[in-house]
C-alpha cells in the first residue's frame, strides 16, 4: 500500500511540475503581447480662412512604448537627410515648417503620438491642401523600433 500511494504521489508532483513549467510559459508569452506597440503614421488636415495647416504624427497605438532603432527618411526612393528634404520641397514653397526627426534612444510611450512634420501655408481651396498632402506622401519614413522584448516589424511607408 505505502508503495502505491509513493507512486501516487510521485506522479501528482510531475503534473504539478508540468503544469507549472506550462503556466509559466503562457505568462511569458502574454507578457510580451501585454506590451506590444504598434506605429502608424496619420496626417492630420485643416482648413481655415485661407490658412491650410497639415500635421504628420506618429502614433503608437500599442500597449508598451515603442523603442526608436533607426529613423530613416527616404525621398524619391533615396535615403537622404530630413533637414534637406524639408527645405528642398517646402520651404521654397512659402511654408512655415517645423519638423522633429527621432533619435535612436528615443521612446515613444504607448497611446501617445509625436508631430513629425507641421506645414501651414496659403491656400484658397481643398485642391491645394490635396496638393501639398501629395507632395508629403513622396517623403517616406522607414522607422526600425523594438519593445522590452524583441524587434518589432519595421514602419515602412514606402509599402502604402
């Protein structure tokens, strides 16, 4: 009999030891999911009294901070140096511009956004706010970020 229950016992403590190892598994995995980001670029648009005012941020949607790797910005298909561009397409245009370009020891906190790139200039109609967002979508941004845990899929948009 006190073999039996010596068994018994032996092999409820490896099912406790199994499930164990597994829980501690699965609240690793959650962990890193529980602080995911996730960047995405949005442009913001307005129109008032002949003043148009274009606002390019970058937003992290995620749960955890996204870590800044490399911010790159590619224009006509080049990479090339932000200050350049800006004053290369809008500064000849007549546009007031305040840019901000990320280092690479920056941290974007989760559900917060940074202003990229703020344009406000002359227009008398939607055409020429179309126009301008145009000339904001040949600038692309490839930004390598990573969470605690690892490197995440880089924001390219060259992609869209």
């Amino acid at each position: 009999m006190e073999l039996v229950i010596s068994v018994v016992s032996i092999v409820i403590a490896c099912c406790a030891l199994a499930f164990t190892f597994w829980q501690v598994k699965i609240q690793r995995q959650h962990n890193h999911i529980s602080i995911r980001p996730h960047l995405c670029r949005f442009t913001k648009r307005k129109l008032q009294n002949n003043v148009a005012y274009l606002e390019v941020t970058l937003v992290n949607n995620g749960l955890g901070p996204a870590f800044i790797n490399s911010f790159d910005v590619y224009y006509r298909g080049k990479i090339c140096d932000p200050d350049v561009v800006i004053k290369e397409v809008f500064n000849e245009l007549g546009c007031n511009v305040s840019h901000t370009i990320l280092g690479d020891d920056y941290a974007i906190p989760s559900r917060s956004e940074k202003a990229l790139l703020v344009l406000s200039f002359v227009a008398l109609s939607e055409v020429a706010l179309d126009d301008m967002e145009g000339l904001i979508n040949k600038i692309d941004l490839v930004i390598n970020y990573s969470s605690a845990y690892a490197s995440m899929e880089p924001l390219d948009t060259r992609d869209d």
